[in-house]
C-alpha cells in the first residue's frame, strides 16, 4: 500500500475524550473514527488488524471441528420470550418494531437463534455432538459506552455454541475450547489468564473468562501465586484477611461517635483496623427488608448476595425506608435489635468475636458485640469480595494477588437453561426424550485489537506484536527526489511484497522526522529505511521497532533478513 494514496489519517493530539491509551492510539493512528456514542467505523489500518485477528480465531476454532456459520442479525421477539430474556436483559438489547408492530431485536448474542436452528434438525444422539460459530456483530446498548471499540454498543464477537448428549461430551468440546483460546491469545502476543467468573444475563453455573493483562483494563482478578487459583472480583472467594485483628466481645456498649460517619471515621475514633467494624447494608427483596452484614474493609458481592437470598431484584433501601426501619439516619443501622429484617451475615464474621456495629441511633455505634449473643443471623453466607492479601481457600497457603485486565473471552457451560426453556430435545440412547446440555463460548473480535494495544505501546505508540501488525514493513525513503531512492523504493517495495510481506511505502513528500514518528505511532515491527548515504554503498538500515535496534544491511539482503524476523 502506498501511503500517499491511502486513507491513513493520523495525528500528534491525544484526543479529549479518549481516556485509555488503546482508545487515543487507535484513533491517533487512524485505525478507528466514532460515528455515534459506542458505534465506530474501522478505517483501512484498524480493518487489517481486525481481519489479522478474524483470521487466527477461525484457524483455530476450524482446528477444533467447529464449523463456520452465519446467523442473523435481526431476531424476532418472541425467541426472547420464550427464554425469559426480554426481562432479563432489560435495556441492553436493542429493540424495533417492524411495519406490522412485531417485535425483533438486534442480536446482542445468539443462544436463542441456535437452539431455535438446532431443535429443528438434531433429533438423535446420533447426530451429537456438534459445535457451530460465527464471527458477526453484536448489538448492546450498553449503560455506559467507552473506551472506544473496549466497550461498544455495536462490536464484532466470535460466538460458538455446542450441542451434547452427556456431560463428559459437553467437558471434552469446553476443554478444547479453552485450549482454542490460549492458543489464539499465544498467537496474538498477549499475556493473558483464564479465570473462574460469574455468568451474569447469559446464565449456566460453571464458566471462565479469559482476560488480557492490562493496567486500563475493567476487569478485576484474584491469582494465588501458590496454587495457581484463579478468579474475577465477581467469583474470587478467601479465607479472609491473613490477620485478623480480634476483640473479644466482653459487654455490650453503645457510644455516641458524633459526627462520625464514613469506615475511616468511625475506626479513627475507635482507634481499630476498619476490618473490625461491620457495615450493616439495608435491602429490599419484594416487601421483605433484609439486612447484609459485611466486614467494614470489604464491599459486598451483590452476586453472592443476590444468589444467597434468591432474589436477583433485591435492591438497596432508599434513605427514607433505612430511616423509617431503623428510626436513625442513613450510615447507622446495625443489626442490634432490628426487629422484622431478615439478617444474612457474611462468612467471615463467624470469627469474629467483638464488632463494632452501628447503633440504630443518630450518632451512635455499639462495640463489643456478638454474633448468636445479641442479634441472629437468618442466614451465614460467603458474601462480601475479596481483598488482595487474602488467604486462599483453594491450599490455604498462598496469599491472593490483584491484577486488572481486559475480559476477552468467556465460555460457559450453559446445561439445559436454553433447550429446556425452548423445548429443544433429542432422542437419547435409551430412548429418552432429552433436553440437549449446551455450552456457548464469545470471543471479543473488536475488543482485541484495543487489548492488544493495552499490552503493547510506547510513549511513541503501538508496538504491534507480529502477529497482529496491520503491515509487516514499512519502506521509509528519505529523499524522493532522489532518483536512486525512488528506483531502490520500488524494487524493494515490489520484492518485499512478492515475498508474501504485507508493506506500507511511506511514499509521502514528508520530512523525515513526521515520517519516523508516524511509523512509530501506528506500530509496523519492521522499517527499511532508505537514506541516500547507505544506498550510494548499497546499503539501508532495518529498524526493528520492538527491539529497538537497527541494523544497516545490503539493499540485497532485505527480504531474507525480514523473511527471517518473520521465520517465515
Ligand atoms: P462485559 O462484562 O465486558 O460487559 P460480557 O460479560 O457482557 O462483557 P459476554 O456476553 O461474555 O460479555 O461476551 C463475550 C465477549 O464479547 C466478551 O468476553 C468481550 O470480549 C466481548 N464483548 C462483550 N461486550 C462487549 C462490548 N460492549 N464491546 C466490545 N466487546 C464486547
Ligand atoms: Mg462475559
């Protein structure tokens, strides 16, 4: 490709409202142009990354005999009934009515389209089991909208889904699966994790995420450097701090803490760790008030709670219903004598002996206080997340490690959620009528070629790794109205290409330093650089960008010594 020709827009500004490095360098470089809030249009640098991407993902999903297909975009409303899911994903799914007034939605993933195609054909065992992907767009209109193509409302997703008879079917294609994606991730040149997680509107128990290692990233781990467990924030369980300040419960007391408010506060005042202080949070469960009770250092899982008190629509109670319950403002409940709320109590507290609880007063808290001795717990349930610094429950040795990242797979094991729901069965070995066990697995096609990034710039830009770079060499002549220059960059770019190297000709009437720092800016592993000096001795330089370093080798030498870089 030739620069001068090409629609190639790049610029020096860090762009205003893009916050993380991926999204500036993508449209710094001219990969990417917003066409509306979360909705965005790949120019020719950012296509090829994505299609480099596409391609290694269908190699290796072909690779494991999952087959390629294409399903629609549009889908009718009532697929979604059926599942329940019109409800539960709420005002992420895009929704349009057709001239009639039918329903359809814009697919935000494909479980229901699947299951739909698969309950018309697979009747048998026999025909089990089987795995079919695409790589299409998506469509979520997602609450909050950023980081360019990292959370968009219109994005590309590889999607697999499977059919099984039995559970080791359903194990073997999700084992492979995972392996499918380490390799493609190893392909990349990314760093990346596989997690435990939670499954969130998709469903099933069992799943993992696997996320891409990046200091911008939204996603929260836990690692235990002992044993290798590995969990988001959602998921991640401990055995608690690794040392727990205790107290003992000795007799009850109520002190006025006035002005005292917030954890920090109210520690202060007591002169304690904000771990022996316990947060009383007040919640709706349809007319039932429930309290959860959660170590004063630790935020609560809402998953878990959610899961602990079966009720996904449980709410926090408004400052009016936390001071109707309580007779006290908001920041001063405890479960001292709260008479009608259903007390769900972290896990954790079991090893307390004294707390530090609010008091159900204005300006006021009560210490020394006793599980089972002075209020009961409903319920004990692990509900509060983890801290980095925990201890693993997974060996009991290790301390668990933080790490942010970017979420860029998840696989699921689905069961029957979706069969059962759309009655699509088969008939079994033993002449049962079964709902087939399902397993469904995303790929965030678009998503990668940002968190490729997050993992790979400089404070001069991309440095794509080889594997993803939209072009394997950019030729940088100096001169062109040199005629040896312009005759060398010809042949060179003519060979290069000829080699099978994707090559950019910086053919543009630019000064050399726009030229290098432009190079710089959108990545390519490899520059030839063609300065007359070198050429009058048959000579050029080869940068190479990741390592830094150049080399000046004969004019003659350059494609086996890219050929090389390459090991192609
Ligand atoms: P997130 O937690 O980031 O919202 P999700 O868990 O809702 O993602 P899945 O339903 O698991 O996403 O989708 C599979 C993959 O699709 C994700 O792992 C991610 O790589 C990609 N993806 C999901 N939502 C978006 C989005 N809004 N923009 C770009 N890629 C996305
Ligand atoms: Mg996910």
């Amino acid at each position: 490709m030739r620069w001068s020709k090409s629609y190639l827009p790049t610029y020096k500004e860090v762009p205003k409202d893009a916050e993380i490095p991926s999204h500036q360098l993508m449209l710094r470089a001219g990969m990417i142009r917003s066409l509306t809030s979360g909705v965005y249009s790949f120019l020719p640098l950012g296509y090829r990354v994505l299609h480099k991407i596409e391609t290694i993902v269908r190699e290796e999903m072909n690779r494991i005999g999952s087959q390629e297909v294409q399903m629609p975009v549009l889908h009718p409303g009532e697929l979604y009934e059926e599942t329940g899911r019109l409800k539960n994903f709420g005002e992420l799914l895009f929704q349009l009515k057709d001239r009639r007034g039918r329903l359809f939605a814009l697919g935000p993933t494909h479980e229901e389209v699947v299951t739909d195609i698969a309950r018309a054909e697979l009747k048998s065992y026999r025909q089990l089991p089987q795995t079919l992907y695409q790589i299409l767009v998506k469509f979520r209109d997602e609450f909050r909208p950023r980081f360019g193509v990292m959370r968009a409302r219109e994005f590309m997703m590889k999607d697999a889904y499977s059919f099984h008879a039995s559970q080791e079917s359903l194990q073997e294609t999700y084992d492979s699966m995972a392996g499918a994606y380490h390799r493609i991730l190893e392909r990349f040149g990314l760093e990346a994790v596989q997690v435990e997680a939670e499954s969130g509107a998709i469903g099933g128990d069992i799943n993992h995420e696997f996320i891409v290692l990046a200091n911008a990233g939204e996603s929260v781990i836990f690692r235990c450097p002992s044993c290798g467990y590995a969990a988001n924030d959602e998921r991640a369980v401990s055995l608690g701090a690794s040392t727990l300040e205790k107290e003992s419960s000795g007799k009850m007391e109520t002190v006025a803490t006035p002005g005292q408010h917030t954890v920090e506060e109210v520690s202060g005042f007591f002169k304690v760790s904000p771990q022996r202080l316990v947060k009383t949070l007040l919640y709706k469960s349809g007319e039932k008030n429930i309290a959860a009770l959660v170590p004063g250092d630790r935020e609560l899982n809402e998953i878990k709670f959610a899961k602990a008190i079966g009720d996904p629509d449980a709410r926090p109670m408004t400052p009016e219903e936390v001071t109707a319950l309580t007779q006290a403002p908001v920041g001063f409940a405890g479960p001292v004598g709260l008479d009608g709320v259903h007390i769900v109590a972290d896990e954790l507290l079991n090893d307390y002996d004294g707390m530090i609880v609010g008091a159900n007063q204005a300006d006021a808290h009560t210490r020394g206080v006793k599980m089972g001795r002075d209020f009961t717990a409903a319920q004990v349930a692990r509900i509060s997340m983890v801290v980095e610094g925990d201890r693993c429950t997974n060996c009991d040795t290790g301390r668990l490690k933080l790490s942010r990242g970017v979420e860029i797979g998840h696989i699921f094991k689905l069961d029957v959620k979706y069969s059962k729901a759309m009655g699509a069965t088969f008939l079994d070995k033993d002449g049962q009528e079964k709902a087939f066990i399902m397993g469904c697995y995303g790929f965030g096609v678009s998503r990668a070629v940002a968190a490729t990034i997050e993992q790979h710039y400089d404070e001069k830009g991309i440095r794509w790794p080889k594997a993803l770079s939209p072009f394997h060499v950019i030729v940088t002549p100096l001169n062109l109205s040199d005629a040896g220059t312009v005759s060398t960059m010809e042949s060179i770019y003519t060979d290069l290409g000829v080699a099978g190297f994707d090559v950019l000709l910086d053919d543009r009437d630019l000064r050399p330093g726009p030229k290098f720092k432009d190079a710089e800016l959108i990545g390519v592993p490899v520059r030839v650089t063609l300065g007359e000096r070198n050429l009058k001795d048959g000579r050029c330089e080869l940068y190479y960008r990741l390592e830094d370093r150049t080399d000046v080798v004969a004019i003659t030498d350059v494609v086996a010594k890219v050929r090389e870089y390459y090991a192609l």
